[in-house]
C-alpha cells in the first residue's frame, strides 16, 4: 500500500468517525436553535435522546453552553457554546495533524 493510499484510508475511517460523533451534538444544538430556545424563557422540553446524544448534552451542560431550568426544559446560552465549538475545532484540527503525521511515520518505517 502506498502512502497516498494510506492516507485516504486513515482520513476516510477518521472522517467517518468525526461525522458520526459529532452529528449528535450537533443536532441538539440545531433544535435548540431551530425553535428558538435561546433564552430561559424559550427554553423547550428536549425529546428523549438516544446514548451518545445524552452524552452529549451532559458535556454541553457541563461547560455551560446548554441550560437545563428547573422545570427540565433546555436553551442554548450563545455566549457559552462559542469558546466550546472553537476548542473542538482546534483539537480537531490537532488530531488530523497528528494522524497524518503518524500515518506517514509508519509508512516510513514499514512501507
């Protein structure tokens, strides 16, 4: 195998992995945004979220950038989800980098 082909096996498995990952959080943040939940008094009541979902709300709510009320219902703070979206795409933009680099270092010794 090639280094070439080596790499777009590598970015096809990573990139697959990224998309399936990051389409749950990004669809809680799409609803919350598409029915305007934005501030405690539009806050709405999420629908039941399948496991990797939940875990993603729970680390959204964790850094502050979902708020849960006490009656359950949810919004989106803007403000707080800013910083978090442009970490993931700095540690993303990492990974990528290092997956490179590693691909091409192996290539190199066992090619």
């Amino acid at each position: 195998m090639r280094l070439v082909e080596a790499l777009q096996v590598t970015a096809a498995v990573f990139g697959a992995a990224a998309s399936i990952f990051a389409s749950a959080e990004r669809g809680i943040v799409k609803r919350l945004r598409r029915e305007g939940a934005t501030t405690a008094k539009t806050a709405i009541d999420l629908p039941r979220l399948r496991p990797l979902a939940r875990w993603h709300l729970a680390r959204l709510v964790a850094q502050g950038a979902v708020v849960v009320g006490e009656q359950g219902r949810a919004h989106l703070d803007e403000a707080m989800y800013a910083p978090v979206r442009r970490k993931r795409r700095i540690v993303g933009a990492s990974l990528a980098a290092i997956t490179f680099a590693v691909v091409v270092v192996l290539y190199t010794i066992f090619g």
